[in-house]
C-alpha cells in the first residue's frame, strides 16, 4: 500500500512514519509541499500517486490561531481543501486528523460523532469548517477527531510539566477543562488499522478515560518530578487567548464499531514516560 503523509515532521507524524513502516510511505514536511499552495500538494500527490492520504499537518497553536485567524483558516481549512481536492483527481482516500475543539464543551456526557460542531475559537472553526469541505468534495473521506495529543516527537503538555518541575517547586494547572489525553503511538497505530478496515466518515480516536488538565499534572509529576507540588486552578484564573472547552471527551463507541480500543490514558503515560527516558 502506497501512503502519504502530509505533517511527517511533526509529533504525530513521526509516529504515523513509523507506524506505516511496512508500507511504502512518503513522509512531507511543510518545507516539501505548502498546504496553503493547491498547486505544491496536486504535484505532491501526483508524485506519490498514493492510495492513502494521511493528512496530520495542521496549525495547532491553539493561542496562536486566535491572534492569526488567516493563517489558521489557510492552513487548516484551506489546505485541507487542496489535499481533498488533490485526492479526488488521483483516486486517492483521504483521512484527515481533526480535534475535540469542534465542540463547544457544554455536553456533560462524552461527545459522539454525530453531535453537532459548534466551536469557540478559531484553531476548532477552522477544523470544523474543514470537516464539512472534505465531506463534501470526498465523501468517501474518513475523519479523525482526536485530543490532548502527547509523544516524544515534539512539544507536549507532559514535556513541558516535567521541564517547568526543574525549577519551579509549585505550578498551577487548570482543573475546570476535562479531555482524554492522547498517545501519539496509540493513536497512530489506530490511523493504519483503521485503514486496513477500508474506514469512512467521522471516528473518535482516543486513549480511554479522561481527566482535567490539573489530574493529568499531577499523574505526569508524580511519575517524573513528585518534589513538585500541582496546585489546581479555575480557567478563570489562567487567561489564555482562546478560550477552552469545558468537557470536550470524545466517546470511544465509533471507534469500537471497528474492533479497536485505546489503552486507558494513565498507561499510555506511563510508556511515555519510559520512551521519554530512553
């Protein structure tokens, strides 16, 4: 099987190379093909001629986003477009990674793939908006929502607890935003079976259970830093550019309907805390 993948470089993407391994996979970085120019990815994807398209570029500076909504729609949005479009005159099927913040965080129950996108800053407009485009010029497409991605690959919530610890005795995290926190590993081992099982439309892709930001420290702190004391904090105390959905767990069930289950979170942080170490 012939795999491209668009974001090779970046966390997620290291771990979606190597997941591929026994394919023939061609890894792009942004430096190779600008999501923004439809003309790079057309060639990029004629090129490779693949019969996958894994598409985990993305701006994911969900502050950064929020003071640039351009470039977030562009690259987001827009690039997501070209590669769709691209897609659609090779014959190629298309997964796309997509996020919890397509919701707005109001639900008390884990959100399933059928409920309705309603984002509350730019980085998830721009996700959302990119859903409803794909679906429509592939609608043999399938997307990936995923959340509070982690891996050794890149900077992460746990790489910067662990680097804040050394000189701070104290942090303060937010305890009032709920999520599942994802394994970049897990995750892209479910991305390739997924595309052996020939997958379409919308699947919830995450480790299992979920916690705040706050629980999620003071797990990580625990393991590699317990000196540190994690002091839980409300989002109104921790202003931040964009805002944050309140509860944005993603349900497990679209995922099962394929035969496939995440480890739960806390075991996943603690291989990746082992993969840090090593």
């Amino acid at each position: 099987m012939r795999v491209l993948i668009f974001g090779a470089t970046g966390m997620l993407g290291q771990d979606l190379v190597s997941a591929f391994a026994g394919d023939d996979v061609t890894g792009l970085s942004s430096k190779d093909a600008d999501l923004r120019d439809a003309n790079q990815v057309l060639l990029a994807v004629q090129e490779a001629r693949p019969d996958w398209i894994i598409l985990s570029a993305a701006y994911a500076d969900v502050d950064g986003c929020e003071k640039d909504p351009v470039r977030a729609l562009a690259v987001n949005r827009d690039g997501a477009v070209h590669v769709a479009q691209a897609a659609a005159l090779t014959g190629s099927r298309l997964v796309f990674i997509s996020s919890d913040y397509v919701f707005n965080g109001e639900k008390l129950s884990p959100y399933e793939v059928e409920d309705p996108r309603d984002p509350i800053n730019v980085y998830g407009r721009s996700k959302a908006e990119a859903e409803t485009r794909l679906l429509e010029i592939l609608p043999n497409c399938w997307i990936v929502r995923t959340s509070w991605l982690f891996g050794t690959g890149g900077k992460c919530f746990p790489d910067t607890m662990l680097k804040l610890a050394k000189n701070q005795p104290e942090l303060r995290v937010v305890d009032d935003q709920h999520g599942s926190p994802t394994y970049t590993v897990d995750l892209a081992d479910a991305v390739v079976r997924l595309t052996r099982k020939e997958a379409r439309g919308i699947v919830h892709a995450t480790n299992s259970g979920s916690c705040s930001w706050f629980e999620f420290a003071r797990a990580i702190l625990a393991a590699g830093s317990p000196q540190t004391k994690v002091v839980p904090v409300t989002t109104a105390e921790f202003p931040r550019p964009a805002r944050r959905p309140a509860y944005s767990v993603l349900s497990g069930r679209s995922l099962k309907k394929f035969g496939i289950e995440l480890p739960d979170w806390q075991d996943a942080l603690t291989r990746y805390l082992r993969q840090r170490r090593d």
